[in-house]
C-alpha cells in the first residue's frame, strides 16, 4: 500500500501590544499555510502590492486612510483564499499573576502564552516549519525553549508529527510574517478600548476593523471561538489552558 503523502505546514508568528502599558490585553497570533502554497500565496500579495504602488512593509501600524483600498483588498485576499487560517490569543495582562506563576518575569509569562496559542493547532501526522517575528528578549534562549516546550506537547499528546524547523526572522523581509502582523495587529485594535480622543485619529483603523467583523459576521472580534474554526480562530484566555 502507498503511504500518503504527508500535509506539510508553516506557520508565521507575529504579537500585538505586548509592551504597550496603554492596552490591557496583548494578542499573539499564527497565520497558517500549507508549505506547497507558500510561492503562490506570496506571488498574489506581490501583486496586490504592485496594483496599489504600495512600497512598504505591511503592517497594522501604519494603516492610513490613503491606503485604504490596498489594506482592504489584502483583507479580502486572506478570506478568499481557503490555504490561509489565522490563530490567535488574547490576553488581558491584568489578569496575569506573573509573581505567583512566572517567577515575575513577564517575558517567561509571554512564550507561555506563545505555546497556549499554538500547541492545540499542532496536530497529527503533519509537520510544521514555524517563523516568528524576531524580537529583542533578555533571555536569548526564549524561543529555543518554546521549540522545545512544543516538542514534549507533542511527543505526548500528537502522533507521527514533527516541528522541523523554527527560528526567529525579521519581518521585513517576510511578507507572510507581514501579513501575520497585520491580522495579530487588527485584532490588537479590535481587543482594548480605545478612547473617543483616539478613534477620529485612528478612524482608518476602525474601519479595518469593522470590516473585518463584516467579512467574518461577527458583532465582535474578541470572543472566543470554537477550537474547530479554521479560518479566523480567537481564543481568550480567561486565567485556563483548554482551548
């Protein structure tokens, strides 16, 4: 009998208002691609990029009103296309009791929720090449220990399944991490109340926002979803590890 040919994924991580004291909850997030579609996938986004003479990098921050046709139709291309799936985790960092459960260091309490958000999408008989978005830690070994953490999940709870690669990239030059950037960062937007002063200012964001609610029919953005939703997948963490 012939072995099936395996599903091969990789996986584009990004964060969210991590360090921001002015948002209470941080978003980690996960763009998810069958590894065969990667070329064809980047082509497209190089095209729209092309289409709107967008020259820069991708990302939630700089969302403007004259780009607005450019970040819409990226938008649309994400829900579009059956090969992206976006996983996320949203955290309301009051709630986090980092001097009880990690040892107060709020970068050990961050790569745990890392390996919240992911570890339940890791599934069987697949691998997995995983980028994440490269960022400064104190402790330079932080994403080595989230690899290895992911590792024992898996050899304990997941058959015939492999992480076979996983590093830090710059997102620069990364569109897939870009777009990862934009959905974790939307969704960063979508989580923390924004005051009236910001909104006017911040009007293009809003409309990306509630543009996103349209496409996926929902009323709100951070509400838990069901572990099985595939495309635009929300879990909020509530101080348990179900989901």
């Amino acid at each position: 009998m012939l072995k099936l040919m395996r599903n091969i994924y990789n996986i584009y991580c990004d964060e969210s208002r991590v360090e921001n004291p002015e948002s209470d909850r941080m978003i980690i997030g996960a763009l998810f691609i069958p590894r065969k579609e990667k070329v064809k996938i980047q082509n497209k986004l190089k095209r729209v990029f092309q289409k709107h003479n967008f020259l820069y990098e991708l990302k939630w921050n700089k969302t403007h009103k004259k780009c607005l046709d450019f970040y819409k139709e990226i938008v649309d291309y994400f829900f579009s296309e059956s090969a992206l799936n976006y996983r996320c985790i949203v955290v309301n960092k009051k709630e986090v009791k980092y001097e009880e459960y990690h040892d107060n260091d709020k970068e050990l309490a961050f790569f745990k929720f890392y390996y919240l958000m992911l570890r339940k999408k890791i599934v069987n008989e697949n691998d997995y090449y995983v980028f994440i978005d490269k960022k400064p830690t104190r402790d330079k070994n932080r994403a080595r220990a989230l690899h290895s953490y992911l590792e024992s999940y898996i050899l304990l709870h997941n058959k015939d399944c492999n992480i076979q690669h996983f590093q830090s990239y710059d997102s620069d030059s990364n569109l897939l991490i870009q777009l990862s950037d934009y959905l974790t960062g939307l969704m960063g937007f979508a989580s923390n109340d924004v005051p009236i002063i910001k909104l006017h200012k911040n009007n293009s964001k809003l409309k990306m926002v509630n543009y996103c609610k349209e496409k996926l029919n929902r009323s709100k953005l951070c509400r838990t979803t069901a572990l099985s939703e595939e495309k635009f997948n929300v879990f909020v963490w509530k101080g348990r590890y179900e989901s």
